[in-house]
C-alpha cells in the first residue's frame, strides 16, 4: 500500500509491506484469469518527477470537470431536502411550522426574526464514502477515463461530504482519505503517476477502505469499487466486502471483466451492481447509487 509522506517538491508515496516475506504465490493460469493467492500487498512510493501525458492530463481534466457541478440544493446553505425530519430555523425553504417550538421561542422574542420561526424541515447528515480505482495493467488507457469520470462525479456529488481515493493493482495506494480537501485535479495527477502492474487484487482495498470508514463517525458510510473485478492475486475479496457497512460495485465492462465476482461483491456488501462501458456511464451510475438505500 501507498501512503502520502511528504518529499521535496510535494507529497510522495511511502512504500509499507504488509504481510510476512516469506509468503508464496499460488501459480496462476494467466495474468487476466480470476483467482485467489496468498500473495501480501505492499505501499510504495510514486515519482512525482513521472512525466504525465499532456493530452491524457488534458482529456481526463475535461471529463472530470465536466461531471463535478455540484448538484443543485433547495437551501445551500444547508443540508436540507432529504433525510430525517427535524425542527429548524426558518430559511425561507420550508412552510411547515412546528408550532409548539416556535411558541416556545417567541415567548422571549416579542419582535421575531425570520429564524424566530421553527419549521419542520427534513436534513441530511454527512456521508462518508471510499472510491476505489482499478488501475492494474487491464484498467490503462481509455478506461482510466471511466476513473477520472468517477473522480469528477463524486467531487461533486460529495463536494460537503467526506471522500476517501484508493488506486489499487496488485498493491493499492491512498490519494485521498477521509476528510481531507477533495481537489479532483490533483487526485487525476496522482493516479496517472501509479505505478500499476499487471494483477488485479481487489481484497486489499476493500480492507483499506474497512479501516478508513472505521475510523470515520458517519452513520451513512459505503464504499464505491470501479473495476473488471478480474481478481487474480490476493485472497477471496467476498468476506470483506460483506463486512463493509455497504459495497456498490460499477464494473467496467469495456474489456476484459468478471461479472460474476461483481455481482456478488455488490451482493454480499448489501449494494448494487451497475455496468459501465465508459465515462458516459459513470455519473448516471453514480446517481443511482445515492438514489438507492
């Protein structure tokens, strides 16, 4: 695994060895067949020297910034349209008054104010949400533009929420945990300098993820996979993501892919499964998943 470690010239990726030395791969029929090893995943350091493509830079800024418009809100300057009922302050969005409150504060307040008034409103808390990113060797090219529209998309659908980025292979790097400033463009950058092979294990963040949310107080917390799910190095990922307070999985589709590892990923992580075959996909996708409960 890869975590941020200040460096010169900015933030670097300190490599970490999770698991014993002495551990032994199970041999494998091939590098895009599915199946389990015992294979320990590692951190790492990325190179911010790597030089990035200009055009690539260019191409995923655009899509990402494209799908970052924060979604429109009834008050923003609240949390208010959707979740529990509660009384609050009047702000010029709801017309249900609790009148027992409000009585309540106009007995000290003879001259109101508009917030004098209580209404009943219904408000949301904070979600907490961990995307992660395949970026192994079957995920390069035009699919790390499905990567940079699912950052885009949740920049903004998050944009007062917490994100958590995890870029995952063989080994997995953080580029974002919870509560951190969400900065899409940055995030980009730092993907496309990972240092991707070519396995796929998919256990090892959905255990990342585990503990980023374990950490975290929010009571709508859930992790978002982007992958093929080709799972071929690793442990079986289905125990940890049954252990997730809720897994979606959106399964690119484009290449080569494992439907059926998705779909009980999705499963057993108590969420659901939507297949994308490109970054037109994604935000619809993304919509859906937040529309779901």
């Amino acid at each position: 695994m890869y975590e941020p470690q200040p460096g010169k010239g900015g933030v670097a990726l300190r490599a970490q060895k999770q698991g014993g030395s002495n551990a032994r791969a199970k041999p494998l029929p091939s590098a895009i067949e599915a199946g389990f090893t015992d294979d320990p995943a590692e951190l790492a350091v990325i190179d911010e020297q790597v030089a990035v493509e200009p055009a690539v830079r260019q191409r995923a800024r655009a899509i990402a910034a494209a799908l970052s418009v924060p979604r429109p809100r009834a008050d923003c300057s609240s949390r208010r349209g959707q979740g529990v009922l509660a009384s609050l302050p009047y702000r010029g969005a709801a017309d249900d008054i609790d009148l027992d409150a409000t009585i309540e504060v106009l007995a000290e307040r003879p001259v109101p104010d508009d917030e004098d008034i209580i209404v009943r409103d219904r408000i949301r808390s904070t979600r907490a949400v961990v995307l992660l990113v395949d970026v192994s060797g079957s995920s390069k090219g035009e699919r790390f533009m499905t990567s940079a529209a699912a950052v885009g998309a949740l920049a903004g659908e998050l944009e007062r929420d917490k994100l958590a980025v995890i870029a995952f292979w063989s080994d997995a790097a953080i580029l974002l945990n919870l509560g951190e400033p969400v900065r899409p463009f940055e995030l980009l950058d730092a993907l496309m300098r990972v240092p991707a092979r070519g396995l796929t294990n998919v256990a090892f963040p959905l255990q990342l993820a585990s503990d980023q949310l374990a950490r975290s107080p929010e009571r709508d917390s859930r992790v978002i996979l982007l992958s093929d799910c080709v799972h071929n190095a690793g442990p079986d990922p289905r125990p940890l993501a049954a252990a997730l307070p809720r897994l979606d999985v959106l399964l690119d589709v484009s290449g080569e892919r494992d439907v059926e590892l998705g779909r009980e990923l999705a499963r057993d992580g108590h969420g659901t499964l939507h297949l994308v075959r490109d970054f037109h996909d994604v935000a619809p996708a993304v919509s859906q998943v937040f529309r779901e409960r």
